[in-house]
C-alpha cells in the first residue's frame, strides 16, 4: 500500500513538471514569434526612414562663384533700379539715363557700353572721391556739395549710373543701394566731341525708356533688374540691354529695341 501510494505521487510530481515544460516551450515560441514580427516591421521602417533623410541634403544645389556674389550684393541692396534710375536723372537737368549698373554684380560684362564711363564706373572707390571736389561747381546738381563726404564702396552696394544731357554730355552718378543716398555726381573728363556725338545720337534714337526696357525684360524673365545701358544693335538700331538676375541667381540678358520694346536677343550666363 505503502508503495503503490510512493509510485502514484511520483507519478504526479512528473506529469506537474510535464506540462511545465511544455508550456514554457509554447511561451518561449510566442515570444520568438512576436519578436520576430517586431523585428520584421522595424527593418521595413529602417528602410523608409533613411531615404526621406539623404534627399533633402541634395536639395540645395552648390551656388557657383558668380551666384554667391550675386547673392551676396542683392541681399544687401535695399534700393531698387527704378528708384535709383529717378534719382540718378534727378541729378542732371533736363538729363536721360543711359546707363544704370550696381556694382559687384558681373561688372565686366557692362563696362563695355557706353565709352564715356572709362574713368567713372569703375569700382575702386578712391578714385572717384578723389575727383569729386573738383568736380562738384561743374555739376548741374543742387545736391552735388553733399556727394563728397561720402566714401563710396565702404557703405557696401553702389548703383553707378550715368546720365547724358541733350547734346550728349554724361555725368555719372554714384548713389548708395542700401540708403538711397547720392554718393557723387560729376561730368565725366574724358569726353570727346565724338563720345558726345554718339550719346546723343543713340537717345534721339531711343523712343522707349529703360524703364520700359526693364519691365519687358522682367514679364519674360520674374527677377531683379541689375543692370540697364543704351547700346548699338547689330545693324543701325539701338537696344536697351538688360540683365535680370532670377530666384536661381542665375543672370539672363536681354536686349530689348529701343524704339519698339520688342526682345531681340536673350542670353542667360549658367555660371
């Protein structure tokens, strides 16, 4: 009796750690399964998250040389080209612009223009002061006694204009393109009796304002107008050619007929 008794609970005692067992397995094996499926979804995100990470870095293209320094000179221009093209006029009576430029954004490629600009456009700034004074009782300005106590250069962008009279005499104009301020205003020296000839022929020629010219140039092309010059075309006709720099700091020049504002030629600079 005492035996079968023994016998019976050990055979309880081995069933009990049977099913023990066995259910440790099956929790062991729900646990590996949700596990797996964690993992699974986990990877499947790891590869959806990552790829909208690396396209946004590409997103913002490398600027060149040339657009960084447009970029640099149009962020801190405040004055716009219509309004430095009245106050440039504003400073010779009875004047018309020929040319407007701000300075710093593709020089080189407006210097050519009108002949006249030789000794006033250029953007060393010392010069310029320098001749100022001298200069000051030619000028038909009433502002010209205020222009030389300013350094032109130190206060950052410039528009540089010049405007002719009517027997093509030009003055150039310096304002500053953050305040709005005439920097200088004075005859250009180094005039000839042909320099003047041709000024005045081309205005005579040039039935549209550079204004006009502006606003052809920026219906076809959405940007900032940089720079504006009377110019021959191919032939007897003359152009307005204006550069119109987009949102991508690319350059585009136009060249609009003076007598017509239709476009003739557009060029964009991909530098």
């Amino acid at each position: 009796m005492n035996s079968a008794s023994s016998r019976s609970r050990t055979l309880k005692t081995v069933g009990a750690l049977g099913m023990a067992a066995a259910t440790a397995v099956l929790m062991t094996g729900c646990g590996q399964s949700s596990d797996s499926a964690t993992s699974a979804a986990t990877s499947e995100a790891a590869k959806v998250v990552p790829q909208k990470q690396t396209t946004s870095p590409s997103a913002s293209a490398q600027l060149t040389q040339d657009q960084q320094e447009r970029k640099k000179v149009l962020d801190a221009t405040k004055v716009t080209f219509d309004d430095a093209a009245t106050t440039a006029a504003g400073e010779v009576a009875g004047g018309k612009l020929v040319d407007l430029d701000l300075k710093g954004v593709d020089d080189d490629d407006k210097d050519q223009s009108p002949s006249p600009t030789g000794s006033g456009s250029p953007t060393g700034s010392a010069s310029p002061t320098g001749s100022a004074s001298p200069t000051g009782t030619a000028s038909p300005s009433g502002t010209g006694t205020s222009s030389p106590s300013a350094s032109p250069g130190s206060e950052g962008p410039v528009w540089v204009a010049e405007v002719a009279e009517k027997d093509g005499t030009v003055h150039t104009v310096r304002i500053n393109a953050v305040d709005g301020k005439v920097i200088e205003a004075r005859v250009d020296a180094d005039q000839d009796a042909d320099d003047k000839k041709q000024t005045a022929a081309r205005l005579a020629q040039a039935t549209q304002t550079p204004q006009q010219a502006a606003k052809v140039a920026t219906e076809k092309k959405k940007g900032t107008v940089t720079s504006v010059g009377l110019d021959d075309s191919d032939g007897n006709s003359v152009v307005w050619q204006v550069d119109v720099v987009g949102s991508d700091w690319k350059k585009t020049t136009f060249d609009v007929d003076a007598k017509n504002d239709t476009i003739v030629r557009e060029e964009t600079d991909n530098d």
